[in-house]
C-alpha cells in the first residue's frame, strides 16, 4: 500500500515548476492589483471552493477535456448589477471558461473578469484569456497547490510536473 504524505508524492514529481515562495509573491501580486481596482465596488468571486460557486466540469475524470461542459451546482445569488471575478486554477483549452463566462454575461453583471493562477495558451481551443494571470506555463501535466491527479498531489505547497510514468500506467 502507497503511503500518499508529501514525501511520497514528491517522488512522483519530474519537476517543479512554479515555487511555493514564488506562488505566494505572485498571488499577493494579483490580490494587490485586484483590490486597487475594484476598491469601493462591489464584488462577488466565483470560484469552485466554498464561497458562492458554481461546479462545473468538462474533464469528468479524464486527463483531456470531453469538450461537453457541465453545471453541476449553479450560484445561490444574483450578479446583475456587480463585477464578477471568475477565480480560476488553471486555464488550459479554455471550454469551460468560456462557456461560463457567456452564461454569466447574460445576467447582466457590472463587469466580468477571470483571475486564473496558471495559463496554459498552447491547449487553447477558443478565443478566451485571463484578465489576470499568475503564471503561464507549458503544455505540461501540472499538480500542486490545489491541482491533483485522481485526488492526490493537491496538498503539495508547489506547481509541480507530474512524471508521465504515475498516468501512462492507468
């Protein structure tokens, strides 16, 4: 039986990409600029952790995207009238967010924006960028700091490559 802590997982690293320091100067970066921004207005983030969310999904357990988006779990508030920021993990063929920003469009917000920690332009299959962007890394398959790979490697403090070999094998 694998024993899953941090030190097992980081084996499984081919390498890190992005620092935890480096994530952390970044992100408070992007919260600096945001909040110069939008000092004063009214704002709802969106984002899929447990403020007001949305659950969406065009990977279901795949590595690739299926290309058909799903909404698991729609918002529980209304947008008319306020500046949305999409908070993003990372952006890779772009489907998703962009269905989702033409949905959310249609409720009439004040603004809509995306804040997307980790770009991935060369998976691009629409016209879509984030309006704030952490990092923008090659078309790897990338774990760490919220990004996991069926449920594990999530927890590592770090934007690290996960080695072919831990997927090639399923």
């Amino acid at each position: 039986m694998k024993n899953w802590g941090t030190e097992f997982m980081n084996k499984d690293i081919a390498e890190v990409l992005i620092t935890e320091e480096q994530i952390r100067q970044r992100v408070k970066e992007l919260g600096e600029q945001i909040s110069r921004e939008y000092a004063g207005k009214e704002v709802v983030l969106l984002c899929h952790l447990k403020m007001d969310f949305m659950s969406i999904s065009s990977y279901g357990d795949a590595q690739k995207t299926s290309g058909i988006v799903r909404i698991n779990k729609d918002m529980d508030s209304s947008i008319t009238g306020k500046h949305v920021i999409i908070a993003e993990d990372i952006m890779d063929s772009g489907l998703t967010l962009s269905y989702l920003t033409r949905l959310l469009s249609e409720r009439q917000p004040a603004s809509l924006r995306v804040c997307a920690l980790l770009d991935k332009p060369e998976r691009r299959e629409c016209e879509i960028t984030p309006d704030y962007c952490g990092f923008t890394i090659p078309n790897k398959f990338v774990v760490g700091y919220g990004l996991d790979y069926k449920g594990y490697y999530r927890n590592l403090p770090y934007v690290g490559v996960l080695d072919p070999k831990v997927y090639e094998q399923q």
